[in-house]
C-alpha cells in the first residue's frame, strides 16, 4: 500500500462548488480514505483527456456494512481494469461491473456491460446523515433494496431525489451513500461528459478506464501546534488505529 501525506483544510468539501449545509462536509476520524485512478484518451471517442486520481473519503461511522463491503472489493483489486458503463452528465458516472472490461467502441463491445456484480449482497444501509449532495458516492442496485453488491455510482451536481424518504414509491427506500469526493470533481464532472450512445444504457461510446483503486489510509485529525492557535491537518497513515481498523475490516 502506497502511503501519502496530504494536508487539507478539515472543512474541505467539494473543489469549486458551494458545500450545502451537510454533516458530509466534515472528515472523521478513522474514516477509510480511497484513490480512483482514471484514464481516458479523447482522441478515440471524442470529449476531453481524462487523467488523473479522485479521492474519496468512506464514512464507515455511518454506513459500516456498506463501507466494509466495499473495502473488502478493494482490498481484493476487484475494480482492477474496468470502466465507467454508464455516465450522464449532470447526474451520475456508474461503474462497478466486473465483465466491463473490453476495450473498443460502443455497440461493439459486450452489451451485456452494467448488469453484473459480485457475488455477495448487502443490506440497505441508510443514515440521515447520509444524502446525495454533490459528489455523494452511493450504492447501485435493482427494485430489490437489498441487491447491491459492487456497482457504485458518483454524483455529478445534487440528487437528492435518490435520497432515503425522497422517493415517489412507498416501498422505494432510496439508494445508499457511503462517501463523498474529496478531490477530484473536476475528473467527475469530464466523465460525465464524455460521449455516449444516448440510448437507455447511456453508454461511453469509448470507456473511461479505471485503472485501479486502493485504499491509502485513513483520516487522522492532528491538532498541531502553531503559535497560539491549533490548526486541524489530515493526513493517511499507518498508525496503529489504521492497521487495527483495516484487519478488522479485513476480517468481515
């Protein structure tokens, strides 16, 4: 595992947005922190060059079965080589499809790309804390609310329509949020735009390449000392409480 050293102001939110009032705006301690690399070249499917890292803060406080889930697929390179199958601008960049992996120009790779998953499912998993502001990192599923397992979605702008009591439908709970981008929105918001087919699957005419995703650590608030005054910093760290969380993680 790589480990990084980044200094943040602790009330960072998203870059170049306005945070609407949310408890998400905060860091917590011991909160996994995880780092999307992606890659796309423009000049195949049109659009703009995507390169480059969206870190992501995952708010085990608040969803542990769901947080844990997706450590654990991590942990195991599961994400490894795949690539965002559906993106629509203005709303959300979905991925998390192992057989999305053939690399070509949209019909003619697998069609069949978005309806696959991991083999286990996990509860739906909601909290009030937990809504889909700008940003917002939620679990895809089917009708079923407890049928998601891998594929993930990231929010691009507001959506709170998917949020827990927002729903039309009385039996609908909403989706699950589990984290919130902390740098990167920018490579959010060019996925998002890339070229699709602008049919129902809204599909990458050429896909926007995951090339892994790991855990760097975990949010440490470090009170230090600077004249009179104590400034907030975070930094990811193999502390003991990071290797006591990450093998108990493990271990479920």
């Amino acid at each position: 595992m790589r480990i990084v050293a980044v200094l943040l102001t602790l009330m960072i939110f998203v870059p170049g947005t306005s945070a609407e009032p949310s408890p998400m705006e905060q860091s917590y301690e011991g909160n996994p922190i995880v780092i999307i690399n992606l890659t796309y070249e423009a000049g195949i499917g049109g659009g703009s060059d995507i390169d480059g890292e969206i870190v992501i803060e995952l708010f085990l406080n608040w969803a542990p079965i769901t947080v844990t889930n997706f450590v654990n697929l991590v942990d195991q390179s599961f994400y490894d080589g795949i690539f965002f199958h559906r993106v629509i601008d203005d709303f959300v960049i979905q991925t998390g499809d192992p057989t999305c992996t053939a690399l070509g120009v949209y019909p003619v790779t697998d069609p069949s790309c978005g309806s696959n998953g991991s083999d286990e499912n996990i509860p739906f998993e909601a909290n009030a804390n937990l809504t889909h502001v700008n940003g917002a990192v939620g679990m895809a599923r089917s009708v079923d609310p407890d049928s998601a397992s891998s594929q993930f979605y990231i929010c691009d702008g507001p959506q709170h329509g998917l949020d827990n009591g927002n729903r039309s439908q009385e039996d609908d709970p909403g989706y699950a949020v589990f984290g919130v981008v902390r740098e990167g929105m920018d490579l959010v918001q060019a996925t998002a735009q890339v070229p699709t087919s602008n049919d129902p699957a809204n599909r990458p005419l050429y896909e926007v390449y995951i090339n892994s995703i790991t855990l760097e650590g975990f949010f440490t608030n470090d009170n230090k000392e600077s004249g009179n005054e104590k400034t907030p910093s975070i930094s990811f760290s193999l502390s003991v409480l990071s290797i006591g969380l990450l093998t108990l993680l493990r271990r479920n």
